[in-house]
C-alpha cells in the first residue's frame, strides 16, 4: 500500500475512532441525565419528548417536559443546558454548567390538591452539589388557585428572570428556597393577586435589578359596588379603592429560610397614590378586639426591616354612611407627604430597639394645612405611643363636610387653630390641647338633615359657652380610655374630641 494511501486510511480510521467516542460520549451523557430523570421523578409524574446531549458542544436539551405532581403542574418549551464541565463531574461528582435555559415554561400551582406521602425508607436524599452559572427564564407564566375549578388567587406574567451563580447543595435543600443565587434580575408585564373575596390587586409592572425592587401603577379594586358590597361582609368593612403610581424598595434584600420569609429595604418610596375608603355604619359592628399599629408590626408573620419610607403626594379620602337619606360623611387629605423611619421587627430585644418615627405634611377637607407627628415602640408589648399636631384656619363648610350627614350637626363658624398632643398606651391615653375658634355655633337637623331642629339647637348652643364663642382655649389632661374594639384612629378622634368637649363647655 502507498504511503499516501495509508495516511489517509488512517485519518480515516481516526475520524471513525472520534466519531465514536463522540456518538458514545453523547449517549453516555444521555444515558447519564435519563437515569437521574427516573432516579428522582417517576413516569407519571414527569414526561418529554425527546432528550439531546453533545460531548462536543457540552450541551444537552430536553424538548417540551412536563411534571405533574402534589398539584404543581409546570410545563416548559424547551429546556436548554450549555457549557456542561463533563471532566468535572467524573472527577468529582460536582456538577457544574454555564447556561441553563427555560423557554415558555407555564407554572400552575393548586393549593388544595392532597400532597403525596413520602415513600423512602430512610428520608435521606443523595449528595448533591450544583453550580450553574446562568439561569434564565423566557417568557414565563406562574399561576397559583385553590383547584382548577375557581378563580385564580395569583397570576404573575415574566418576560424576563435572570438568575447569576446558582447553587444547590444538602444545605440549602433545608431551605424554604432550596438554592442560594448571588444576582436576580426580573421583569413582570402583568401581576393579580386577590387579596380577599371583596378586593383585587393588578399591578402593571414589576422590576427587580440587583437590590432594586420596582412596582408601577399598582390598583387595588373592590369586586362590588358600594351597596352591594355591604352584602358580601359579616360586619362593618372597609371598602377600598386604591392606585398607586409607584412603589419602589432600594437596597433591597429578602431571604427564604426555615419558612420564614424575612425583608429588608434601606429606602422605600410610595408615590403619587390615591386612596378611597367607604364604610357603611348600617351594618352589624365587627366586636373583635383591634391590634394597635406597634402590636400589628410586631406579629407580622415574617421579618420586616424598612429603615426609610418616603411617602409623596398621596389623596385620601374616607366616606362613612350613618343614615342613607344624608348621604355619607366625607373627610379629605390632599398632598400628603410624610416620611417614616425605622418600621421593624427584627431584633427586638436590645434595649435601645429604635422607635418608630412618623412625620406628616398634608392639606386637611382641601383648605387647612395639617401637620402630624407621631412615634410609638414596637417592641413595647404595652403599645406606648406619642402622637402631636398642628392644624391651622379651617371654615364651618370644611367641618361640615363631615359633620352634617354623619353627625347630623351643622356648625357655623370656624376654627382659627389647634394644636395637641397626646400620649398613651393600649389601654389609655392623657394630653393637652390649644384650640382657637371663632363666632362658633352649632345646628342640631332633623332627621331628614334639611331644617334645623330648633329645640335642640338652642339647648346644643347653651351647652357651648355663648360667652365665649370666640375664644383662643387651651386644655389639661385630656384623658381617654381607649375603646378595644375600634381602630387607633377612633382612639386618636376620641381624644381630639374630648379635648375639643372641654374647650366648648
């Protein structure tokens, strides 16, 4: 044979050589992710079309999986490993890949499906330690229902999810979030979440780029109107409809551990929201006790630590119907801006735990300008608290606005200024309050809330000091005892209004 002949019969044959190894080192591959497939999931509860490895390319595919288990149903497009360290796990038993790769995959979760007992003997799982350098998620649906026969309580549309250095070993798996990550970036075109059976919460948009945490145009929607609403709730309840233009969460950081979700922010900013509240008084009282806010923060159920929150023009406006002939009281706050500092639960036994400090600006019933400076102790189980304020001119219609189909009381005049300052804890509370009023009268309606009931009236007017119905009055321990059924709001009202009784009489 020539010697030319011969080197090509040998090149040849090393081509053979190689593509066999490559043809074996593919199925070896292959044969090595279909034993681990059926190691950890059986056949009915996981299924695809077809599996493809490459020794050359240290790549592998599995085309249109689906798993079906415990009522997690997730079903992908295609899901794609790249830059496989084959070496690696030969050596070592480590597994180790640059890209992996989830296109269309659709998550649905059913809440109420039985779960499955474990079946293994011992409960012990096999070692395992995973590095993945890039995972990425394309155009991914996530859906969460009590069964595929109701409404669904979360959907969430992503565009895009960026994961940087996964990682999964026996420890983490202990986890609530099984993997550590070192980089998330994620994108939402479409967030639903039902809050409960009477509200609805759609958010636009969703971003999260580092430690960044992004929402945009948030609304939260009432299912029903305002008088059918009343049909769907055991008891008085608030009605809400809300929209909030941005919510944005800065030096963010949250973690997933023993079930126990914790979150962390050092800057927080709320934006441009409007708020509306309506409570209908017709219906049956809710009689349960009411947490005040420190004891509500402090038995969250995860850890909160929110350094700074900016809160920058908001609206709100609260409605109260007491009779449906006058219509529902009304009260306003416009341009409200208030920050808020050290809002947490965590760590609170220290006994220098930070106060909470609250400082608001805002324009009371659309004319007075109302300032408010409040503070109060988480980790006080005694919920003490220090609340002041300032509020300047306010005329007869701005007071009225409330006061008429509420009260059914009209007043005439107004009040010039006033300031208080209260202190207390769950049970009561003590202070003190300047009011200045002027020409300050008071009108008793009729039931129907046109003419003036003019019996009362007068009486109403005689227990107002006619002496002194313009006056500047400043009042000393102001007590109150706090209602336990009703809000910190009522509580705060209760003493504004005891304050204002003594001023009067």
């Amino acid at each position: 044979m020539k010697k030319g002949s011969k080197i090509i019969l040998s090149f040849v044959i090393i081509l053979i050589v190689l593509a066999v190894a490559v043809l074996a080192g593919n199925m070896f591959i292959e044969n090595k992710m279909e034993t681990a497939l059926e190691e950890n999931l059986s056949g009915d509860e996981f299924e695809y079309e077809e599996l493809n490895a490459s020794i050359l390319g240290r790549s592998a595919s599995i085309s249109s999986p689906v798993y079906d288990k415990d009522g997690a149903q997730i079903s992908v497009g295609e899901i794609k490993l790249d830059g496989i360290d084959i070496f690696k796990y030969l050596s070592s038993n480590k597994i180790e890949i640059s890209t992996l790769k989830f296109t269309n995959p659709e998550i649905t979760i059913y809440t109420e499906t039985e779960k499955e007992q474990d079946s293994s003997k011992d409960g012990k799982s096999k070692e395992i330690e995973l590095l993945i350098k890039s995972v990425e998620i394309v155009d991914g649906n996530f859906k969460m229902a009590k069964n595929d026969s109701v409404k669904e309580q979360l959907f969430a549309r992503f565009p895009s999810l960026k994961l940087k250095d996964v990682s999964i070993d026996q420890e983490s798996l202990k986890n609530g979030l099984p993997f550590y990550y070192e980089q998330l970036q994620l994108t939402s075109d479409s967030l639903f979440f039902n809050l409960n059976d009477q509200h609805d919460m759609y958010v636009e948009k969703m971003e999260m780029d580092g430690n960044a945490l992004s929402f945009s145009k948030i609304n939260i929607e009432p299912l029903y109107g305002k008088q059918e609403f009343q049909q769907h709730i055991p008891y008085e309840k608030d009605r809400f409809d809300l929209s909030l233009g941005e919510f944005t969460l800065k030096s963010f950081n949250w973690s997933f551990e023993n079930d126990s979700l914790s979150l962390e922010s050092n800057n927080t900013r709320i934006s441009d929201g409007d708020i509306k509240i309506y409570r209908d008084k017709q219906v049956k009282d809710d009689t349960r006790q009411k947490p005040m806010y420190s004891k509500m923060i402090r038995e969250l159920p995860f850890k909160l630590k929110l350094d700074t929150i900016r809160v920058e023009n908001l609206a709100i406006q609260y409605e109260e119907l007491v009779k449906p002939k006058r219509g529902p009281g009304k009260v306003t706050f416009k341009k409200l801006n208030a920050s808020i500092y050290n809002l947490s639960n965590v760590e609170m036994e220290p006994e220098d735990f930070p106060r909470t400090d609250i400082d608001v600006h805002t324009q009371f019933m659309g004319e007075a300008k109302l300032s408010v400076n409040w503070n109060f102790d988480i980790s006080n189980k005694a919920d003490v608290f220090s609340i002041s304020g300032q509020m300047d001119r306010i005329s007869s219609e701005g007071i009225n606005q409330f006061m008429e189909p509420a009260l059914n009381v009209k007043a005439e005049g107004g009040i010039r200024d006033m300031q208080f300052n209260f202190t207390g804890n769950n049970i009561k509370s003590e202070g003190d309050m300047k009011l200045v009023y002027r020409d300050f009268k008071v009108e008793v309606l009729k039931e129907d809330g046109e003419e003036e009931n003019k019996l009362l009236s007068a009486i109403a007017n005689l227990i107002v000091n006619n002496d002194a119905t313009s006056e500047e009055k400043e009042e000393k321990n102001i007590e109150t005892e706090r209602t336990q059924t009703k809000s910190f709001w009522n509580y705060l009202w209760k003493n504004i209004r005891n304050g204002a009784l003594k001023s009067f009489l």
